[in-house]
C-alpha cells in the first residue's frame, strides 16, 4: 500500500537531486584533488540520472560518456602529471574564494533569472495525458538534424524556407575543430614542460 | 563435484578479514569495489536476454551500455590510488591508459552494426538479425567479420582481461590495483570483472552473432514465435522467447570460455605491445572496416544472405501495427522482423509525403503523419 502510494518519479527526482547538490557542494569543500573528481563523478552522475527520469536517454548517455568519462580522464591527467606527493591537497586563497564566488554567483543568478522567466516551466502542464513522450526519447530528430533534415521543422508551410533549413553539422564540425585545437595545445604545452624540465635538471 | 566447490569458496571470501592498509585513503579505499560493482552490473539494466525480455528498453542501449561500462575502469583507479601502495598506483595507471585507448577502436567497432541496423536500440537490432543465421551481421558481409575480432579484441582489453591484463600483472606488480584487497572487497572487484566479460559478450552475441535467434529460425518454422503486435500470453510463444533467452546466454558463455580460454593459452603483453595493438592494428582496421561497410551498404552487395531463398528483417514494423508475415517486393519475399520495442530510430524520413500532409494535418493527424515515416533502404 506504501509502495503504491508513493509518487516514485517524485522521490527519485529528489534523491538524484539531493545527491546532485551535496556533492557539488562537496566538491567545493574538499582539499583531495582527487576526492575532488569522485564528488564531482558522482554529482555529474546524478545528473545523468535526472536525465534518464527526465526519459532523455540520449542525453543521460551523452552526459555519463563525456563529462563523466572526461572527469575520469582529468583525474588520470591530475594525478599522474600534478601529483608529486601521495594524496595532494590543495589550499585554495582567499582571493581565490572572492573572486570563484563572484563568478559562480553571477552565473548562477543569472541562470536562475532565465529559469524563472520560461513560462512552461513554472506553470504545471494542463494537458498532462497528451504530453508526446515517445516522440521526445527518440535521438531520430538531432540525427537526422544533423545531416540537413529538419524532422522537427515539418510544419513550417513556407517550401522554399523549409528546403533552405540547414543542419547543425557545419556548426558541430566547428566546435569540434575548436575542441582539437584546444587539444593539440594541451599536448603541446605539457610536452614542452617535460622538456625544459630534463634540460634543467 | 566442481559445482559444489563455490559454496566454501563465497564462504571463505564472505568471513575473511578486511584488511584497510594504514597508509590508505580510507574512504576512497572501501568505496573503490562498489564503484567497480555498480558501473558493472548497471549496464545490464539495457541489456536484452530475448526479444522484449529487457529490464528498460533504452532507444540507446549501445550507448547507453559502453557509457556505463566505461565507468567501471573508475573503481579501478580509484582502488589504485587509495591503497597508498605503488603496486596498485601503477596498476591503476596501467589500466588507465589501457582502458582509455581501448574504448576509441571499440566504439567504433560497435558503430558498425549500428550504421547496418540504423538503430541504436539493442532489441530492434536483435531483431533484425532474424531468420536464419546467414542474416547475423558477422555474415552481413566480409567486412562486418572482421569488425567482430576486432571488437572481440578490444572487448578482452577493455575489460581487463589477459593477455590484457597489465593492471593485475602478478609477475611484475604483485596483483596490481588489487594488490591491498582482501575478503569480499576483493570479490566485488572480481564478479565486476566477470559481470563486464559477460556483458561485452552478450553485446557481441547481440551485436554481430544474432541475440535471441538460433542459427535455424525453428520457432518461426514451427509458428510457436510471437507474432508482431501480438499482445498477451500464449505457452508456445513464452516457450519460444525462453529458448531465445536460452540461445541468447549460450552464444554469451562461448564468449566468456574464449576469454578464458585465452587467458590460459596467450602470454601477458608488454604495456607498449597492448598500446601499439590498440592504437597500430586495431584502430586503422576498425576504421577502414567501417569506411568499406558503407561502401558495401550503399552499392548493396549481396552477400550470404542473399543466396538463401527467404530473407529476413527487412522491414521493421512500428510497435503495435499487424501486417502479413512475408511480404513480396519486386519478385523477392522477405520476411518481416516486427520490433516488440520501439524502431523508430530505424525510420528513414520520406520527406515529401510527410509534408503533402502538412497543410491539413491537426493534431489527430499526428500518427498518420509518423506512420508514413517509413524505414527505406537497409537490406531492400
């Protein structure tokens, strides 16, 4: 009777959440930079889990894959080119702390200002029985988007703007240029260190 | 008599002493196995045993599958760290570097039966295989065959197995990242290890070997299968899926006893070999493999398959609509795979039809729009 009484989705949704914000918070507050990463792993964990109950599976995927398993490939970086001594702590400043905070804050004023002026997420869905649940799982759209189909742009009536509607593949291929160039200068920058480093000593 | 032996072997793991080394982080330390564990054994949630037989059918279970299982490599090296001993930091980092490189030729090894499928969902790909064995996608043509060592390759190394096995390496680093473990926390780190052996199996078996359907389709012979948007419960047709559960499980253990069989047979590589096989062999030969199926998908080749009399899994049904089993087009008959689970990542958009039916579409009209939406091309 309990069990069919409790608004599962609801409890869950708190759950992942609660776990979500404690480890960010204890993230913020641990010195171990790599109980760091575990707190951060595990915050961004639980909020692949808000996707998943969300029903963006692709998206909780895409959340697991790349900002987990890019978390798990930093600690790796942090500890095997950072740590000289066993279990590193680090002291962070207090200006440090002034200015996290004032970037932090700003952003998360901001954010919370765009949440609150979205009226569909304030006011409760009316019609919540036609909600197209099954259509929104589907990853068919962002693919097909991908390579110049807008599935999701079909009722636009103009023929000649909707032939003319183009993909997010140009837009993709940039970022991610963008991500290389980051990349290659990661590697760059490392490997020179090493290098001043053995014609110093 | 050899079964009998796990019982006093739990046991014994179950009442050994737990042992936290002093120089360890300690809450990182006991943490590390349930991390391993839990990335393991989570990834069966998408996992398919039969047609319908999964615990969530995800739309992306191949991706959602290799998301979480590269989580398990995590446990790995937070053991590593956390023991405070050498042995298990370098371990750790071993399979660290092992691991990370591992997942790039193996996700593109995985990417393969995907692009043939056009679907990221595991029963629908399963399904797809229907029929006889000629339409598994190891048969889908030469180079779908060698995709399959490579991902059988890529999989052992993955998941932490000789000749892979440099984070153990008991001749070089005592047990590697485990080395501080004892009890059951040790076993947790070993039945995550044999969970993700079966689980990359059960994928292969999925993926390139058929899933749930038997090199002969004698349950679709015989008529006992369910049929497509079939709702309710029928003995022959629960007795059917069963067997395919049975088929299922079977092609996963041959992929575990090879992994063993392996391990027993082939010495361990040195930690430059394993990055060189990775990223020299592996890698250019997924790539070039994958680059030649399109090819072979879009000159639509035929291969084995299309020698046999009647073909299989060429249109896949929406869920819940009936339509004949076998259907003719242009003087060939193909059998029709009905996804129990959704297919509608399979669909190709037809665009102009969709868009006659624009202008006088209202909401009512939803579904009709969608159900025109057909699948195109594959196989046909």
């Amino acid at each position: 009777m309990l069990f069919a009484a409790l608004d599962w989705h609801q409890l869950f949704f708190a759950l992942f959440a609660l776990i979500t914000c404690v480890f960010a918070l204890a993230v913020l507050f641990t010195s171990n930079v790599v109980r760091m990463a575990f707190y951060l792993v595990i915050s961004l964990g639980a909020t692949s889990g808000l996707f998943f109950l969300a029903g963006a599976e692709f998206v909780g995927a895409m959340q697991l894959m790349i900002y987990v398993g890019g978390t798990l490939v930093l600690l790796i970086f942090g500890v095997m080119l950072t740590a000289q001594s066993r279990f590193v702590s680090m002291k962070t400043s207090a200006g440090d702390w002034v200015v996290a905070a004032g970037v932090g804050g700003c952003l998360l004023a901001l954010l919370a200002l765009v949440a609150f002026r979205v009226p569909a997420w304030s006011e409760p869905n009316a019609d919540v029985a036609n909600v197209a649940l099954a259509e929104s799982k589907t990853s068919t759209q962002i693919g097909l988007a991908l390579s110049g189909i807008r599935v999701d742009k079909l009722d636009q009536p103009n023929e000649v703007l909707r032939s003319g509607m183009s993909g997010y593949l140009l837009p993709f291929v940039i970022v991610s240029v963008h991500l290389l160039v980051v990349l290659i200068g990661a590697a760059y920058m490392a490997r020179t260190k090493i290098r001043a480093d053995r014609i110093d000593g | 008599m050899g079964g009998c032996k796990r019982w006093p072997t739990a046991s014994k793991l179950i009442a050994k002493e737990d042992i936290t080394p002093g120089e360890a982080d300690r809450f990182l330390f006991k943490i590390a196995p349930y991390v391993s564990f839990t990335a393991s054994y989570a990834a069966y949630l998408a996992l398919p045993f039969a047609d319908g037989w999964v615990a969530n059918q995800v739309n992306t279970a191949v991706f959602f599958v290799l998301a979480v299982l590269g989580l398990e490599v995590f446990g790995v090296i937070l053991a590593g760290y956390g023991s405070g001993s050498k042995w298990s930091l370098f371990g750790a980092m071993r399979e660290a570097a092992q691991v990370v490189s591992y997942e790039v030729p193996l996700g593109m090894c995985v990417v393969v039966p995907v692009l043939i499928c056009g679907t990221m969902n595991l029963v629908t790909i399963g399904n797809m295989q229907a029929g006889w064995f000629t339409n598994w996608l190891v048969f889908h043509d030469p180079f779908t065959f060698v995709v399959f060592w490579v991902y059988f390759t890529c999989a052992v190394a993955s998941v932490n197995r000789a000749p892979f096995d440099l984070a153990e390496a008991e001749s070089e680093l005592v047990a590697g990242f485990h080395t501080e473990y004892s009890g059951l926390r040790w076993s947790f780190f070993f039945m995550a290890e044999y969970g993700s052996m079966f689980l990359v199996s059960g994928l292969a078996s999925i993926l390139f070997f058929g899933g749930w359907h038997g090199p002969i389709p004698v349950f679709d012979i015989l008529g006992w299968s369910y049929l497509q948007g079939e709702e309710g419960f029928r003995v022959l047709g629960f007795l059917a899926t069963a067997a395919g559960c049975v088929n299922f499980m079977l092609k996963a253990v041959v992929g575990v006893t090879v992994m063993i069989w392996v391990r027993w047979t082939l010495p361990r590589l040195r930690i430059d070999q394993v990055i060189t096989t990775c990223l020299k062999y592996c890698v250019p030969l997924a790539a070039v493999c994958f680059v030649f199926v399109v090819l072979w998908q879009v000159a639509e080749i035929p291969f084995l398959n299309d020698a046999m009399p009647v073909r299989a899994a060429v249109e896949v049904v929406e869920d819940g609509e009936t339509g004949p089993d076998i259907v003719t087009r242009g003087g060939k008959s193909y059998r029709v795979a009905y996804g129990k689970g959704a297919v509608r990542e399979a669909w190709v958009l037809q665009a102009e039809r969709a868009a006659e039916s624009v202008d006088e579409t209202t909401p009512a009209d939803e579904d009709a729009v969608a159900s025109q939406v057909k699948r195109a091309g594959g196989a046909g």
